[in-house]
C-alpha cells in the first residue's frame, strides 16, 4: 500500500475548483464522480454539466444504462436540474470522454473556455495529460472527490481492482504521449520504481501494450 499510495499521490493535481464554462465528469466505476460534479454544479461554478460513458466490463453490470446516464440519474437525484445535463453515452476511454464531450458542446452552441474536469481520485493527472492534448486552447480544472486512499478502496470495495486501475493510470502517463494519445508528463524516479514494483506483483488487468 506503500507504493499505491505514492501513484495516488501523484495523480493528484491540487488545483482548486473555480468557476468554470462547464463541468465535464468522465464514466467509470465510481457513482462519485456523479457526486461531485452535481456538488459543484449546485456551487454555481459552472452552468453546463456533461457526463461521458458508455459501458466498460467493469460497470456493464451496475451501470447497465451506460455511465453517462447513471451519473445523470445519480445528480438530477442530488438537485441537478435536467435540462442543464447533457449525455455523451459512446465514449469507451478517456480520449473518447474529451473528444466527444467536446464534439456535443460545439453541437449544442456552448462556448468553452475553461472546463472542470471531474475523474476518479486516482486518475486526476491522466484526465488533465489528454484533455491538454485533444482540447487545446481550454483550461483544464481538474476535481475528485477529497479522499484518502484507505477511505477510497473502503467506498468501492475492491482493493485489487483500485489498485490494478492506479497502475494503468500511472502506465498511461508513460507510454501514451508517443502514442499522440496526452501530453507528456514528467514521471518522477520514484513513482516509477513504485509502479513497477506493484506490476511485478501482478497488478497488471489494466495495463496496455507499450
């Protein structure tokens, strides 16, 4: 957990939520993405909310509606207004989520200058790489839910699956910007030599071809 905890930590951007032209919360797993793009929303920092997410083999089961739509059920439930929410249901990754997103915007006339980026805790850094790379000229304000990874893997309740997606995470960072997939990003030493002692262990389901 040592080494899980360092890929956490650096996933974390620190930026501070402000208001922005829209928030954009990207499907997965985790209904509390949904949750924190309502609480900012319902802040007032921005006036547009888009979720992203088709279905994925880790939430085709509880999420059989596609992402994107549970987590527009999930905020409309939290006081979200529906006629403020849009559904982007095709995207299967994280470039998808951007591109697509940002196709239905531009469809829908909305003028977009900055972006809340809502992800999972543990993929902050990755959301930011890509949307710096398919959505020039925005800025990106990246938010997640504020918690410990303890507290995460006790909210989902699947330590190897958290643990299998950090190392994705952290592994995209490395091989994608070659790939055109994000921007490139300085991976520290030791974050490396974490993540490579967590692939040796066998936390590798979500790992990619190089």
């Amino acid at each position: 957990m040592e080494d899980a905890q360092l890929l956490w930590d650096f996933q974390q951007m620190g930026h501070t939520a402000r208001p922005c032209s829209v928030i954009v919360g990207l499907g997965s797993h985790d209904l509390g993405v949904a949750d924190v793009a309502a609480g900012l929303y319902l802040r007032g920092l921005a006036p547009v909310v888009v979720f992203t997410g088709a279905t994925s083999r880790t939430t085709v089961e509880r999420m059989p509606r596609g992402e994107a739509e549970h987590y527009r059920e999930r905020a409309v439930e939290l006081g979200v207004p529906e006629g403020v929410v849009l559904v982007e249901p095709r995207a299967r990754h994280t470039g998808e989520n951007i591109r697509f997103s940002r196709e239905l915007l531009a469809e829908r006339g909305v003028d977009v200058a900055s972006v809340l980026l809502v992800s999972k805790p543990y993929e902050e850094r990755r959301a930011y790489a890509t949307a710096r790379r398919l959505w020039p000229g925005v800025e990106v304000v990246c938010a997640s839910a504020p918690m410990s990874l303890a507290a995460y893997v006790d909210s989902i309740q699947d330590a190897r699956l958290v643990l299998d997606m950090l190392v994705g995470a952290v592994q995209r960072l490395m091989v994608y910007p070659a790939q055109g997939f994000m921007v490139a990003t300085d991976v520290p030493r030791p974050v490396v030599a974490a993540f490579e002692r967590l692939r040796d262990q066998g936390f590798t389901s979500r790992l990619v071809a190089p």
